[in-house]
C-alpha cells in the first residue's frame, strides 16, 4: 500500500519520539519557559544590539493564513516600538480590517529578538527580527491576530492548572529551480534516513545552524521517505513559544534553502504518487498545582491519566471541525486520502498509524515525563498559532465535560474494507475542502476558540480558494475526457 505521509513504520521512528521521550513533551514547565523566564532587559537587549552591529529590525506578525508579515526599522527606532509600538495600516493584510478602521500597531515581544544569521552583524546591513502583538487604536489586543487567538487559549488552560505543551514535526521538500522558477523537482532521490545519496546535507547542517541561533534546539535532522523530502526536529516548550518557533523554523528554512539555490516547500502533497508532508503535533498538559504531566498515570493501561483521555477524547469529537484549521488547503485533502498512511479514521492507538491520535511509547523510567498524545492529520502548510489554538480548545473542552475515549483501534484501518470500518462505526475526516469549511461552522467549540472575527475571514477566504478550485478545468480531465466523449 502507498503511503501519503511520510511517517511509515519503520524499525527507527520518523517521528521524534525519542527525543521527546528523553525530555518529555509534558516535561517540568520550568524547562518549557526557561527561555522567556531569562529574558534580559528589553533596552539592554537594544544596546547590546547596537554594539553587535545591528542596523535593522524587523517587526514580524503573521496574517490570519500563517503568511509572515514585516515592517522593517532602523534599530535607534525600535527603542520607541517597545514602548509605543509602531503603527501600520492593516487593510491590507489578509483577515485583519476593512479600509475604514486599518490603523493598528505592532508591539515587540523581545523575547523574540533574535539575529537573523544570514544578515549577520558584521556586515553593512545587520538584521534582526523580533515577533509583535497586533493591537486596536484603543489599545485593546486585535481579535484577528493568530497569536493573540493561541494566547487566549494557553490563558484558558492555565484557568483549569494547565500549562500546554507542544512538540510538532514539520516535514518539508527540497526543490530545484528550473530556468529560474520553481519546479516540483526533487533536490536528490534518496529515501528514509539515507546518507550517501541525500544531496541536502550540507543544506540541512546550514538550516540546523540557523534555528540554532534563533534559539531553537533542534534534536534531529534527517532526510524523509520521499525524494526531496526532510525533517528537522526541535524540543517542544509551551504552546505559544512552540509556534513562535514553528513560525521562525519555516521562515528559516526558506532563507537557508534560498541561499543554496533551492526552494523550501510546505505543501503538503507536491507530488503525485510519492509521500505526502505532514505536521504531527505531540501535546500534553503539565498541572501547576501538582508540578507534573498531567497525562501520565503509570497504573492505568497505556499509562494515560483520566486527563489525557478526556483531552483525546476531545480531541477526536472536534476533528472533524478543526480540520479545515489543521488542513487548510486544497492540496492538504491529497494528503488526507482514505487508504493511504495519512491519518482519516476518528480513532486513537499506539502502533497503529493509521489512527489520527498516536500514543507514543515511553523509553523505560520515563513514563511520567513522556507521556503525550501525537496528534497526526495537521499538515504544515497551517497557520501554527491557529492549530494550536483549536486543538487545545478540542483537548480543553474534552477535559472539562470529561469526554470518556473509546477503546483504542489497533488493527489497521488500512486493510480493512469500507463495510468492516462501518460496522465499527469509525468516522472519518472530510474528504474536501469544502466539507471541512462545513463542518468548521457546524461546531461552536472551534468557532468560539477562532473567535468572530477570524471565523468569518478565515471561512470567506477558504471558501472562495475552494470555489475557485472546483471550477477549475486541470489536465487530468482534459487527458481523461477531450477525445472520450
């Protein structure tokens, strides 16, 4: 059987387990935040830039697709951006404001400040970059900022004791450009793990070094099932810092693979017939009170809390309203093919990749610490804040009405045929864009955690790419049909 995704089952796991298992995705909040928690003094941060050879900074925002945004300053300006924020005009920004009320500011986090390695200091034009909050003329954080809408969701889980944290994988092609434009042309043909005929190492020690100076500790980077295709991993923290750092790693990539000549895509099915690319998200909840995983009770079979259940459960009773967020593209449901290793079936297991929610085995005497549910039909072409976002939403809401999981599904669901799979009374995901934007309106959980203002762009802008794909007349047809009839 092809595989869609490019985690299959192999003897070493694609996945990043064992790296999270050394450190656990619901590990000591400590460990999560210790980055922001040592944050320097914000001007000390300025003048140490200044003296580093710093000349610019960009203030970057993401729009409410994932796409990031800038609005580059000189550095003897950002001083007066930390403490006034720097004002722009929004209406032109996917999913932000109509003409008549564009203006908003941006308001640095400088716990992101970070110098893009490629624009080193040294050089005559120096550059860093800093993550910003969107903010209303009255002062008030915007309702269509992603981040903002992930920030209202760490804060709810917080309410309930929670801290969440957050490990995702994203795969990603490496393309050539043919005659100056971007080709699906794979950058070499090895396959899972290779080494002697993988053409992009060097590519992915560069790319390695780069996250490595945004602050970003990668565990693994190794080159994936498909032609073309690679993983690099990074340790999991607490939700907002996890997608900020999603959002840098895809930026990154990009610049790196540019300066070989080369494209950096996450589509998440660019090539017919071959592995799709997806962004399997290991999650768990670490209690404050209690200073530990919240998912991991040894004693109970698979060493699952009534927590952890209750959030899968979750879980799996939104899924099929988020995945319009989690899957955001036509191209995603290429992907997201019954049949195939991508994950469809509303189900939950531990060998089985088939299920969409995987729980992954725990190395011995690590079992508190390791404990998490991977979440496996996101894909990376999503906006990182907003999966987050209606994932922890799912998880929240299967917690506090304590959803209880069905038993785990460990046959594979790829052999069995679609009369087995009924009498089982399996759900599956949508099968189109258009379905999925369907069932995003029929669940309220995933509206009220995308809040109105983002559930109304976010439809009108998916529902017109899905208009204008339906009408589209490809070549396949033409092949197909022309001389048929």
């Amino acid at each position: 059987m092809p595989a869609e995704d490019s985690c299959r089952t192999h003897n070493i796991d694609c996945d990043h387990d064992q790296a999270l298992t050394r450190r656990g995705a619901g590990g000591p909040h400590e460990e999560a935040t210790l980055a922001r928690a040592t944050n320097p003094d914000p001007m000390k941060q300025i003048k140490d830039a200044k003296e580093s050879g710093i000349r610019f900074v960009q203030l970057q925002f993401t729009d409410i697709l994932g796409i990031v945004k800038a609005v580059t300053i000189p550095i003897h300006r950002l001083e007066d951006s930390v403490l006034h924020g720097t004002w722009f005009d929004g209406s032109s920004i996917e999913g932000f404001t109509r003409i008549a009320e564009s203006d908003q500011y941006l308001m640095p986090d400088m716990s992101t400040f970070a110098e893009l390695p490629w624009q080193k200091g040294s050089g005559p034009r120096g550059t860093a970059r800093v993550i910003c909050d969107v903010f209303t003329p009255r002062g008030e954080p915007f309702a269509g900022d992603p981040r903002q809408i992930l920030r209202r969701q760490v804060e709810r889980a917080e309410k309930l004791g929670y801290i969440v944290n957050m490990g995702p994988e994203l795969e990603f092609f490496l393309f050539r450009r043919e005659d100056g434009r971007v080709a699906p042309l794979p950058h070499d043909l090895a396959g899972y793990f290779d080494f002697s005929t993988d053409l992009a190492q060097e590519v992915r020690q560069d790319m390695v070094d780069a996250l490595e100076a945004f602050g970003i500790s990668v565990e693994a980077a190794h080159h994936e099932v498909a032609a073309g295709q690679h993983e690099i991993d990074f340790e999991y923290a607490d939700a907002l810092q996890t997608a900020d750092n999603a959002i840098t790693f895809k930026y990154a990539l990009k610049a790196i693979a540019q300066l070989h000549g080369l494209y950096a895509t996450f589509m998440p099915k660019p090539i017919f017939g071959i592995n799709g690319s997806g962004m399997h998200t290991h999650q768990s909840l670490y209690s404050i009170a209690e200073q530990r995983n919240a998912f991991s009770d040894p004693e109970n079979r698979y060493g699952l809390s009534d927590v952890a259940r209750s959030y899968m459960a979750g879980i799996l009773a939104h899924a099929r309203g988020m995945i319009a967020v989690l899957a955001p593209t036509v191209n995603s449901y290429k992907r997201l093919v019954p049949g195939y290793e991508a994950p469809t079936y509303l189900t939950w297991g531990r060998t089985n990749r088939s299920a969409l929610i995987r729980v992954p085995m725990i190395s011995p005497g690590k079992s508190v610490e390791g404990t998490r549910a991977e979440v496996r039909c996101p894909d990376p072409s999503s906006n990182t804040y907003l999966a987050f976002a209606v994932m922890i939403a799912a998880g929240l809401d299967g917690v506090e009405k304590g959803l209880q999981l069905a038993d785990p599904v460990e046959e594979s669901l790829f052999e069995m045929d679609a009369t087995r799979i009924a009498e089982k009374g399996i759900a599956e995901l949508p099968g189109t864009l258009g379905e999925a934007i369907s069932a995003l309106q029929d669940d309220p959980i995933i509206c009220d955690a995308l809040g109105d203002h983002i559930l109304g762009h976010y439809v009108a802008a998916k529902t017109a790419e899905w208009d204008e794909y339906r009408t589209q007349v490809t070549r396949w047809e033409l092949d197909r049909y022309l001389e048929a009839f």
